[in-house]
C-alpha cells in the first residue's frame, strides 16, 4: 500500500462469540459487533473490538455501510465472520494458504489495485471450487465473503431494504455508476455459507428471501435475475 493510503481490516459478526472462526486465520482484524454484545466477544478472546449501537447495524447493508462511515481508513476489507481458511486457486488444484502474512499481503494487494484504478470495490466468488475457476481476474460475478472498499472513489450506498443480498445490490450499483469491480479469481474462502446460526441467517427464511428478490427484480430490471431451481442470482452488465 502506498504511504499515503491506510488500509484496514474488519470483520462485521452477530452472535457469533461462541464460534470464532476469522480472527484465527488472520494476523489482525477488528471485530464489529453490537454494543450487546462487546463483553461476549471480548469473553471468548477476541483481541480487537469496535462496538456499535445496537440498531445502527441490526442488519448486513447497515453494518456494512456503518463499517465504511465509522474507520478511519482509506481503504478496507470487511471479512466474514466465519471464515475457516483462504486458499489459492486455478483450473487444476486449490492450495490452501496456510501463512497469515501471505493471506495479509494478498489483502493489502487488492487494495492497491483498486487504489491505482481509482475504483471503488472488489471481492471475491462464494465458491471455492475449482470448477468455478475462468482466469485470474473477473470484473463481474456472484461475489460475497470478502468485500474491499476504496473510500475515495466508492460511488455507492447500501441499501438499508436489501436485507439478504446487500453485496449484490451493491456490486450492481458499482457496477453501473463505476463502470468496473474487481473480482479476483485466484483467491477463495472457505465459510459455512449460510448453514451457521447467527450472522444475517438470523431472520433468514424464503418469504423474507422471495422478498428481497423481488424488490432487486423491481429495482435492477433487466440487469438482474434469479433462478429459485437452483437458489443463484445473476448480475447481468454487459461490458
């Protein structure tokens, strides 16, 4: 990272004190958390804590967005809660990354790209597989768990009524006001995606999740779609 830009690291959790998963696989992060909840993170060992308001980040996009208003860094990442490795990937194999100032430099490294092409948001695919694997970099897919943000030249809000899929409607948003993402391809996660208790599973359920798709449907048209078969959304900008 450049010397004038600051970089930090941040991992948005919601009664999930009693499952730390993120903070063991990263050098350094700060949590945050509802104000409710600070003694039991603190209770089960976690080193770095920035509490909030409870109904300042009752929900993703709120945290999210509260995250980006409320740190003093230029550029950050927002890393999921229950994060349980990284790992390098191409069309053959996956590498787990087992050294956390590799999995710190890599960070830092998306940052830099999207500080030097003055664009405002990256992150990476849900799946970890191979199989999903088309080049090094992407500039649009289904993306989520790891979310960077460049400050100054962000062009987007999350809205505060897309409750179950903020990072889409995000990336959508990115999309069309910053012309460009970045989707790095070579690095994944592993995370329970949406089996783990807590998190914005909390009052995850299909009536409120036929809802959000709905309101995307509404507000996107014809750049977004979702097939219910198979529970996948897809962003449609064509570059």
């Amino acid at each position: 990272m450049k010397r004038d830009k600051t970089f930090g690291i941040y991992v948005p959790s919601y009664k999930r004190y009693d499952c730390i998963k993120t903070d063991k696989v990263l050098n350094d992060c700060t949590y945050v958390v509802r104000e409710s909840e600070e003694q039991l993170y603190r209770d089960a060992g976690v080193r770095k804590i920035l509490a909030a308001p409870d109904q300042e980040i009752d929900s993703l996009p709120k945290i999210r967005q509260w995250i980006i208003d409320h740190t003093p860094e230029d550029i950050i990442v927002q890393i999921d809660d229950d994060i349980e490795r990284f790992s390098y990937v191409n069309k053959v194999n996956m590498e787990e990354i087992p050294d956390p100032d590799i999995i710190d430099a890599e960070l830092v490294r998306i940052g830099q790209i999207l500080s030097d092409l003055n664009l405002g948001f990256a992150s990476i695919r849900m799946q970890e597989s191979v199989i999903k694997y088309n080049e090094e970099f992407r500039f649009s897919s289904t993306i989520g768990l790891v979310c960077w943000f460049n400050k100054a030249s962000l062009k987007s809000r999350y809205d505060e009524n897309v409750r179950f899929k903020a990072d889409t409607d995000f990336q959508l948003s990115e999309l069309l006001n910053n012309r460009i993402i970045i989707v790095p391809e070579y690095l994944r996660a592993k995370a329970q995606y949406d089996k783990n208790s807590g998190g914005n599973n909390t009052n995850k359920n299909s009536s409120t999740m036929n809802e959000t798709i709905e309101y995307l449907k509404n507000k996107w048209g014809k750049y977004y779609e979702h097939n219910f078969k198979t529970n996948q959304s897809k962003v449609k900008v064509r570059r």
